[in-house]
C-alpha cells in the first residue's frame, strides 16, 4: 500500500513530531545529527544479538524489525515490534550487554546514532530531548499493555489489540489508512508476540474474517470498520500517547530521563 520511503531525518522527525511541534531550527539539527550512511539489512537477519555490547542506537528508516529473546531451546518470544522512524534502545548506554535481541523481518534501511550525537542533540535542543524521552516512556507503557495483552485477553482479543496499534503506530508516521497497511508478518511472528501457537493464530485469523473485522491477502491487511476492530479487541489506544502535544505545552521532564542522565541539565 506504501511506496514511500522517507530519508532517515524526515522519518524520525515525523515519528517525533507526535510528541512535540517542532521548529525548522530542530529539525536542521535532527537533519545534521542523522547525516550518517544508510545502512541495508536482509529479512530475518539480525541486526544485534543478545549479549553483545550495544554499539550504537538503532534509527529503523523502512522496513519492520522486532525486539526478541530466546530460549536455550530455541523458542522465541518477541517482546516489541519496531517500524519505520522508531528510534530503538535510547538507554542501551548503560548496558555493558544487551539483554535482548533485535532482528529484521523485513528487509530494512536503518542508521546507527552514537549516543554522543543523541545526547548532544538532547542538551542542545531540549525540545528534541524531551521528545526523545517521551518516546522512551512510551516504549515502556507498550510493553505493559503486552503484558496485559498475553495475561488476561482472549486470542481474537490478542490479535485484534495489535492490529489495532500497529494501524495507529504506522498512522503517526504517514505508513497506515484506517483502513488498512501493509503487513509483512508471518503467522510464526504473530504467535511468537501473543503467546499463542502457530495454529491458534491460524484460527483466530479465520474468526477475524469471518466476523468481517479484517481481510488479510497479498501481505496487506484491511480493516472495513477500525471502530468495530477496536470494540472486538478490548483495545484502548491511550498508552500510546500519541497526537498529545497540546497537552503538554510548558511542561518540561525532569532531567535525567534521556540515556545518560543528561537531558535537561
């Protein structure tokens, strides 16, 4: 359904403009800070392992990506899915190790941001730092919707809650219609993020269709009626914070919150 595919800056500026209006100064400087190589991943190769020292922070410019551990048995649970102008791991600067790993689904474009050049764009354009740590903040607030996504909803519940936010996450970025985007993961990855099994989600997804809340053909998934969508699953979009900025106009975070502790001093 997308063609486009934005540069580097303009992706993470459309991905942080949810959550702060920012200047054409900041946005010069988000351009200065990403003039880096774009770098070329294949489908289902990692990008960095479990247990490797983080090198960088990981910019996705197209292309869908997952954070995931697994076991020693091989099993894999994914724990986040990571689109286009999702800036992954800010706090990977106070890990001697990374304790998850990040793999590609897709093939994906991406650039690797030092932290220096994050911080430094943070202190010296705290609306870009505050933005940045709002991103933080909501990576965390997903993680515990996951939580309650697997613990207590039911698999139609499960599946329908992470079309819907993958629909609104995709939306922010210009990638996604209410009606539908394209849709690139497997039945395998879709069990691996709910907790259920390859033949559940295979089941469920007939449910889904036959209660005309989606169709899924050509790696694309269309949603007739996003409302119904939503009521079906449960799913309520506010930890997601996105489109907020009037709500927090003068409301400044407290320094420290940005990887490093240096934001906001």
């Amino acid at each position: 359904m997308q063609d486009e595919d934005p540069g580097a800056a303009e992706m993470l500026a459309r991905h942080l403009e949810n959550f702060a209006t920012l200047s054409p100064e900041e946005i010069a400087a988000i351009e200065a800070t990403l003039a880096l190589p774009v770098r070329s991943g294949s489908a289902r190769r990692d990008l960095i392992v479990e247990g490797a020292p983080p090198r960088a922070v990981f910019l996705i410019v197209s292309g869908w990506a997952c954070r995931f551990k697994t076991l020693e048995d091989g099993r894999r649970q994914i724990v986040g899915f990571l689109l286009p102008g999702d800036v992954c791991d800010l706090n990977n600067v106070l890990l001697a190790r990374m304790d998850h790993s990040i793999g590609a689904l897709t093939e994906v474009r991406y650039v690797e941001i030092s932290n220096t050049a994050l911080q430094r764009l943070s202190l010296e354009h705290p609306r870009v730092g505050q933005a940045l740590s709002w991103q933080m903040l909501v990576t965390l607030s997903t993680q515990r919707e996951w939580t309650m996504n697997i613990g207590q909803r039911n698999a139609l519940e499960r599946l329908g809650s992470l079309f819907c936010e993958l629909s609104l996450r995709l939306q922010a970025v210009g990638l996604a219609t209410p009606l539908g985007y394209d849709f690139p993961l497997t039945q395998t990855d879709l069990a691996d993020a709910t907790g259920l099994t390859s033949v559940h989600v295979n089941r469920t997804l007939q449910h889904l269709r036959a209660a005309g809340l989606i169709s899924l053909s050509s790696r694309v998934l269309r949603i007739p009626d996003y409302a119904a969508l939503e009521d079906a699953s449960l799913f309520t979009p506010e930890y997601l914070h996105l489109d907020q900025r009037d709500t927090r106009r003068g409301h400044n975070l407290p320094g420290g919150v940005f990887p490093g502790g240096l934001a906001g001093r």
